[in-house]
C-alpha cells in the first residue's frame, strides 16, 4: 500500500498554474521541464507521491524533491536545475593554449611517423612533456580531458577537411569569361525557357565539353540474384573481373540539352579531333561552334591546331581557368550519369559497355533536358 504523501497537497497560484500547464502540454520543452511540471500539477489536485512517482514513471523520492523544491521557493527553483559546486577546473588558460598548440602542429613535425594526432598519442606527448613545459598539473590528463578541451575551441586533430586552392592567377577573368557565355545563351530563352532565336539562321552554338576517362568493364563472376521476398535487395557476388576501361568525350549543347558522345579507347588528341569532326557535321556551316571546356593538352595540342587551322571561323574554344571543373555544365550530366547508368553496372565485354552508354545516352535525348547556369547571372552584363 502507498506512503500517505508527506508534504500535502500544493497550493498553486493561478498565474503559476497557467504555466505549468502549458509547459506540460508542450511538444518542443525540456523533457526534464515537462515532467517536473506534470508533477507539480498532480500534486496540486490531490494525488499522493506514491501514485504521482507510478503515474509519471520516477521514484517517489524524485516527486518529493520537486514539490518540496517548489513549496520551498517557487516555480523557477522547482523547474530549473541549481547549479553544482563540483570539482574546481584546475586546468588553466595557458595550459590550454599549450595544448592547443601541439594539436594545431603536425605530429612529423615534432619527431612522430603520424599524419594526424589522435587524443590518445596527443595526451601521451602531453604527460611526457609538461613537466619541461612547465605544466606539471597536465601530468595525469586524460585523453576526455584533451578532447573536451579541444572541441570547446573548435579543434580537431583527427580529421582532414578538404579544400581546393586556386593555382590559375586568372581565375576571376576566365571564370568571368565562362559566365558571360552563360549569359549569353540565357539570352536566347524566353521566362517560361522557350528558345526566342531562329533555329534556321546562322548562329552560335555554344556546347559544354570535356571527357570522362577510366570508366571501368567489370563483369561479375557469378550471376546477380533479383530482389526475392527473403532478400529484398539485388543480390551480388563480391567478385567480379577488370574487362579494361573505355572514355567517353561528350558535348552537352546549351540550347536543345542534346548530348553529343564518343565513345573510345582513349581521350587522346586523336580522339577529340574525331568528335571535333563529328561536332562540325552536325550542325550547319553557317554556324559557329563555341566550346566550354578545360585547358587540357589534347585541346591545346598541336594535332589540334592544324585541324582547327582547316576549320578557321567554326570552331571558338573558352576555357575554364585552372581547377575550374565545376564551370562546366557537362560536368551536372556526368553526375547524373553516374548515378542513374554507370553505380553498380555489370557488362560481359567492353563493347557491351560501350553499347549501354550510348543507349543510356540515346534515351536522355529522347527527351533532353536544357541546363540553365544560374550562379552569379544577375552580376553578368552584355
């Protein structure tokens, strides 16, 4: 049988009341300030610690505490935890900052064979070396302790974030370059992303390029198991076998979103030439044929130039500064290749391989999809 409540029933002022039950009935509260509250609440209408503690899934103790706390001083007291003596931060500033300071120099620099510190080596270096430091109170530091006073400045040792510095001294004015073509092609479209140009009349056409080499034959050596009610998944055997590798040079024309592929062994100088070839058939010789691409060899190479040297007025080339990828639109379709033809695929040749891709790329342009460039437009005059 329950212990009759030792405290009585809590009065409680109206304004008090009012709050306690809107905290109590709060989806997005403390939790800890919700319960607190329902149990203030239970005691004010009568019920016993006992059956307040079972009601609300805590030891009767931890009811009596509340309502004492709150017959004591109130609703702040009784909601709000009191701060805690605890033990005194014996670690000061400027051991802190010495701590800090080894975490912030690579581990080789100072005699170790590690890339990067870990709490564990951090706090071995620390107690090895206080005591010359002059902090002999780190002595017996704990590898939670280096951690917590890491963290607390945003420090972390143990992991590598990556950045790509900019290496082309003109990057700003090629990246300027590429926009204004940008520009220019969003031009030609009205607000609702109809064409306003006339198709048939001499114009520029401005195609997004580069190439995706080392995409990979591999075939499976057992036979993938389709999705079953025991397994729901594809089912796949671990090991499969290297049929060699094929690239593929695309264009992605700005105006129809139409994919222009190749297919080859290789993306040499020779390659590029044949879909240089290929590009140039394709459209009327009425127009020019403008590319975005990258500053890589088999663009700039001589093999190249003597073939653009016969093409002269057909062919502009803008390149994308140094480290610049992500300028070029084609680099969105070949994203969006890897996801949807290219994750997991399985071929029995290299020319299967070459088949799917230029299937995969057939049906895209069943129904292509027109890439709009968007970043920094409204900066961009012509």
């Amino acid at each position: 049988m329950g212990r009759s409540k030792k405290y009585g029933n809590v009065t409680l002022k109206p304004e008090d009341r009012k709050k306690l039950v809107k905290l109590a009935n709060s989806q997005t509260s403390e939790y800890r300030k919700v319960q607190r509250a329902k149990i203030i609440l239970l005691s004010a209408d009568g019920m016993s610690n006992e059956e307040i503690a079972s009601s609300i899934g805590v030891h009767r103790n931890t009811v009596a505490a509340f309502v004492t706390k709150y017959i004591a001083a109130g609703i702040d007291y009784a909601l709000n935890d009191s701060a805690r003596s605890g033990r005194p931060n014996r670690i000061c500033d400027d051991e802190k900052a010495w701590i800090t300071n080894i975490a912030c120099t690579k581990p080789k620099d100072i005699g170790y064979g590690e890339e990067l510190w870990t709490y564990r080596s951090l706090q071995k270096h620390i107690r090895k070396h206080c005591m010359d430091a002059g902090y002999p109170g780190l002595s017996q530091i704990s590898p939670n302790t280096v951690r917590t006073i890491l963290e607390s400045g945003e420090i972390k040792p143990n992991k590598i974030t990556y950045y790509l510095e900019r290496k082309d001294p003109d990057f700003e004015s090629k990246m300027h370059e590429v926009l204004v073509v940008y520009k220019q092609v969003s031009m030609c479209f009205d607000e609702a992303g109809n064409l306003v140009i006339p198709v048939d009349e001499p114009k520029t056409v401005t195609v997004s390029y580069d190439e995706k080499p080392g995409i990979q034959a591999l075939q499976n050596i057992a036979p993938d198991l389709p999705p079953a009610q025991e397994h729901g998944k594809v089912a796949r055997d671990y090991e499969y076998k290297r049929l060699g590798t094929l690239s593929l040079l695309a264009g992605l024309d700005l105006l129809t979103g139409e994919i222009i592929p190749l297919v080859s062994d290789t993306h040499k100088s020779s390659d590029f030439i044949e879909w240089l070839k290929m590009l140039d058939g394709r459209y009327p010789e009425h127009d020019t044929l403008r590319l975005v691409l990258d500053n890589h060899s088999a663009h700039t190479s001589k093999e190249t130039q003597k073939y653009l040297a016969t093409k002269a007025g057909r062919f502009e080339f803008v390149f994308t500064p140094k480290h610049g990828s992500w300028l070029n639109l084609i680099e969105s379709f070949f994203g969006k290749m890897a996801k949807q033809c290219l994750k997991g695929i399985r071929v029995s040749s290299k020319q299967e391989l070459e088949e799917r891709i230029y299937k995969y790329i057939e049906e895209i342009n069943e129904d292509p999809v027109v890439y709009h460039w968007t970043y920094k437009m409204d900066e961009i005059s012509v």
